[in-house]
C-alpha cells in the first residue's frame, strides 16, 4: 500500500517550541462514482474550455490570467508569482495562538479533516509532549495555515497517536440561526410524550460507529448503472413516506413496542385531549 502524500510540510509552533510536521489528507473520493461528459450525438467525451466572452473563441492555457473584477468589467490581473511572492508566516509555520476547550467546539464550523503527524525521528519527542499535554488539558489549538494558495482557519486536536487538523468555516460562511428559527413558534406537548420519546431514544443508543456508515445514493447510483450495463429496467424508486402523525401518542407507543419496550400507562386520556 502506498503511503498517502503530504499536502503541506513545515513547523508546529507552541511557544518556543516548534517541531517538523506534515499535513495529510484525511478523506478520499476515490470510492465515489465519477461521471465523464459525452457528446449525445456520437458518445464521445467532451473537454471543457474557456471562451472569450467577447470574441467567442477559445482562451489557450498560457493566455489565461485570475482577475479580481473592481467594477462592471473592470479588471485588476493578478499574476500566480504575484501570489507566490506573498510571505505570510502560515505558509511554513503552524503556530499556534490559542487553546479552546474542546466542549466549546462549535461543529458547525468543522470542515474538512487532515492528519497531522511528525515529519521525521527528531520531532517525535517534542510533537508527543504537545499532543499528550492537550490531550490531558482536553483542549484543541487555533491556528492558520496556507493550504492550496489559501488561508486556512484551522483547529488541532490529539487524535490516537497523531493529531487531527480540521478546516474551519468562517463567521460570514455561516447563515445564522437567528433567520432560520426566528418563525418557530413555542409548542405546548403532553410531558408523557416526552417520556415515551425518551424510551424509544434509550431502545436505539448505541456507539458512533462510521463503519455502519451507508450512501444510499451511492448505492442506487451503482444498482442503476449495472441495470443499465445488463439492459435490465433500472430499480424502482424508494417510495416517498407520508405524514403519519394523527395520533402521536399511538405512533410513539407503537414505535417503542416494535423496539420491544412497553410504554407507560396514559394518564387519564391527557393523550387523546392532546392529539385532539
């Protein structure tokens, strides 16, 4: 097996203590189906091009330049040595600015993963001590990084042996909750519901675990395009479910039955005034 490629090598700074690291991707799209375009006429692929908007011919490699738009078509060109000549620290350094406490983790901001681990024997030692003294203080490290010509957010934490650097979503990537729940009305509910609810809840906890993991849409992805290599009818679409509650103390009660729990007795039709 080939050992995954670093994406960014350079320092983990804590203090005035910094050790070689490497970042490594933490997730693979290798597994997933990938699509080619084809040209319905002949069945061929096709490549996509960039057309100049006002000539409409084709824009070669080499005559292809980023601009950052000032106004209505008008262009500031920037360069890719223009990029390159930017000296930020974050380029080469991991240093880290603050610890946070991983109970004040908000995972809406948690993007995407990597592995972070000791590029070589000599930052064994001081890469442990870091990684052990946060996993003692349960505490994650705020840093930055230049990741693919980009500025990085990012957090670090102890993970196993190694630690796990995580990409965060800025501020204004979020929509805020605010927007969102501000028409949600306050609902009255029968606290023997609630109580039913919890039992059915305790009936299927159980421990995180990823193996278990499925991507149905993957699967019938795959189930449609052997169909189709066969020449068989594709599969029939999962049937949309219907809204059933009309009586929600009856579809609790039922639901915790099927997972081989009994519910409370009803107090004295509290439940049908509710469902009422």
């Amino acid at each position: 097996m080939v050992a995954p490629r670093a994406v960014w090598k350079g320092f983990l700074k804590v203090g005035s203590v910094a050790c070689s690291v490497k970042i490594i991707g933490a997730t693979s799209e290798s597994s997933k189906i990938h699509f080619k375009i084809l040209n319905r006429a002949d069945g061929l692929p096709v490549k996509s091009a960039y057309i100049d908007e006002e000539t409409g011919e084709t824009v070669e490699f080499e005559n292809q330049v980023k601009g950052f738009e000032l106004d209505k078509d008008d262009f500031i060109q920037v360069e890719p040595d223009e990029i390159k000549k930017l000296k930020l620290t974050s380029q080469h350094t991991l240093e880290v600015g603050e610890f946070v406490s991983l109970d004040d983790v908000d995972t809406r901001y948690l993007e995407k993963p990597y592995y972070l681990i000791p590029s070589d024997g000599v930052a064994a030692e001081p890469f442990e001590v870091i990684r052990k003294a946060m996993e003692k203080k349960k505490v994650a490290a705020r840093s930055c990084v230049v990741l693919y010509q980009r500025g990085r957010e990012v957090l670090i934490q102890p993970f196993e042996k190694g630690m796990l650097l995580t990409e965060l979503r800025t501020p204004n990537e979020m929509t805020s909750e605010g927007s969102v729940f501000k028409d949600i009305k306050k609902t009255d509910y029968d606290p023997e519901l609630l109580e039913i609810a919890g039992m059915l809840i305790d009936k299927k906890v159980t421990k995180f675990d990823p193996s278990k993991f499925e991507d149905t849409y993957e699967d019938a992805l795959i189930a449609m395009i052997d169909a189709k290599r066969k020449g068989k009818a594709p599969p029939k679409p999962a049937p949309k479910p219907k809204e059933n509650v009309v009586n929600l103390a009856e579809i609790l009660r039922k639901s915790l039955a099927h997972e081989g729990g009994g519910a409370p007795k009803s107090k004295a039709g509290s439940s049908k005034r509710k469902s009422a």
